[in-house]
C-alpha cells in the first residue's frame, strides 16, 4: 500500500497542472467506485452492519482527502507531506485513548524513528520559514483525520468483509469529493496520456491500496499499520530516483533508512518478544477478541505474528 502510494507522485504531477486538485479527486474515486463496484456487484448483498462500517470509514477519508487538499493549496508541499505524516504519531495516541492498548516502550521508539525519518525526507530546513498558518492548521487536521480513519478500520474490519468495505467506502468518498468539485465545474482529463495516468491513481494506486488496507488491518493493529504506510515518502524518493531523474541525496539515505529502521522494529519486536515470554515448548494463548478492535481470532500465520503488535 505505502509502495503503491508513493508511485503516485508522477501522475499526480502530471494532473494537477491541468486540473484542478478537488476535479482530479472527484474523477479518480468515481473511476475506482466504479471499478470496485462493478467486478464486486455480487458482494453488494451485505449486512446492515457493514454498511454502517462503510459508510463511516468511506465519510472520515473523504473528508481527510478534501482537507488535506485545501490545506496543501495553502501550504509549502514539503510541510504539508511531513504534517499529514503525522498520523504515524497521532494514531498510537488515539489506540491508547480509544481502543484502550497499552503501546509498548520499543513501539513508541518505532513511532519516534518513523517521525523523524519523515521530517528528514520531508523538510528542506533551508527553504522552510517558521510561520504557520491556516494552511499548516488545515493539514493537521487532515493528520487527526487519517489517524482516524485507520482507527476506524481497525475497529470495523475483517477478511470476509474487506471487498464490501471497500466498494462502500469508495463510493461514499466519491460522493464526497463530488460535492467538492461540482460548485466550480468538473474539468475531466485531457488526452490519452493525462487519462491513463487517471486510471492509474484510480485504480492502481486508489481502489487496491484501500482494499490492501482494509485487508491487512484485520492482522496488525492500528499503530503497526501506520508506521509501514508512513513509508510512503519513502518509497517516493526511491521511484523518484529510478524513474524521475533525480539524484540520491542525503537526506533520501537517511530518511529512508530511519524510516526502514522503524518499520523493521514493529513488524519484527512481536514476534521476539512472544519468544522471549513463552517457555521454550509452549504457545501462547490467543489474544480474547471481546474488546472494540481487537485482533480477529483466527489460525492464520499472520495473526501469531501480529497479535500483540501495538
């Protein structure tokens, strides 16, 4: 999902200077509504429950897209990229207060390495003022909203439902982002080039990452889930480098690594700390279910692994 993400720096570079942000946004989720719609029609047929799911994680993301657009527009790009970054640390905090998880120790060195990683990727110090403003305000909303959002998945997600999930919240922030863009008049790709770059943020890096999200967050807990999507300037950097003619600089080398460097310890710590804990012969019990949010019982490899992540 994060690799997915920040492939999309070239298209999206390539549709902005000929259209406007809210009109690209509007299209490209009609697009991936309309894909994820059609190939998953027999999955309409769906409890009212996660309906309900949907359309609550489809409404927090939309919102989030739009704010954060309004706020990029007022805001340098590389601010705005390390602010709606924050999510990584905003979302241990909201797992905390709301799911009520106690966050180990080595998860928040983890948060800490993937913070700074981003600012170091992010901030160009020597081109940045101090001055904060409504832009700089708007992004962070739009970092409570993705923490949000990926706290809200996790609270509703499962691998039965994850297709369903998807296609409601697909739809909802097309709905979204439509009302945005309808007041001024929608202004639609031009050409074929410009329309293939749209069907792949649509489809490509739109509606499979989402799906990709919903899916994975049934196995790894809300903290877990941002630190590796925060790898997403990252991995920006690296298709920046092979494919935009960009040089490797510093600041890539080590931002990157950090942000590696964090992603390595939440996925990894879980699994040696159960081996650490668990007399050697034994398994560890399950971790109940009965909670909001917590891990899906299941069998599945990926659980043993992530149970007691975050």
């Amino acid at each position: 999902m994060a690799m997915l993400w920040g492939s999309t720096f070239f298209s999206i570079k390539a549709l902005v200077s000929q259209e406007p942000v809210a009109d690209m946004l509007a299209v490209r989720f009609v697009i991936a509504a309309a894909v994820v719609g059609s190939l998953g029609w027999r999955h309409w047929r769906m409890p009212r429950r996660t309906l309900v799911h949907g359309l609550v994680i489809g409404a927090v993301y939309g919102a989030a897209q739009l704010v954060q657009t309004y706020g990029l527009a007022r805001t340098p790009a590389s601010v705005s990229g390390f602010i709606t970054g924050l999510y990584v640390v905003i979302t241990p905090f909201l797992a905390a207060w709301l799911l009520r998880r106690r966050i180990p120790g080595i998860t928040w060195v983890a948060v800490t390495l993937a913070t700074v990683g981003l600012a170091v990727l992010s901030i160009d110090v020597g081109s940045v003022g101090p001055q904060a403003g409504v832009g700089e305000a708007l992004t962070l909303v739009s970092a409570m909203l993705y923490a949000a959002h990926i706290i809200a998945v996790d609270s509703y997600c499962a691998p039965g439902t994850a297709l369903q999930l998807t296609a409601v919240e697909l739809a909802v922030v097309a709905v979204v982002c439509l009302v945005a863009a309808v007041p001024g008049g929608i202004t639609p790709p031009h050409g074929p080039g410009q329309w293939t770059w749209m069907i792949y943020l649509a489809v490509i890096a739109g509606a499979v990452p989402i799906f990709l999200q919903i899916w994975a967050q049934s196995y790894v807990t809300p903290t877990v889930a941002a630190v590796i999507m925060a790898g997403e300037p990252a991995w920006a950097a690296v298709f920046a480098v092979m494919f935009g003619g960009e040089s490797v600089s510093w600041r890539m080398v080590v931002g990157g690594t950090t942000m590696v460097a964090a992603m390595i310890l939440v996925i990894l710590t879980p699994a040696l700390s159960r081996r650490d804990r668990a007399p050697r012969g034994t398994v560890p019990a399950p971790a109940p279910a009965a909670s909001l949010g917590a891990r899906r019982p299941s069998s599945d490899w990926r659980t043993n692994i992530t149970s007691d992540a975050g």
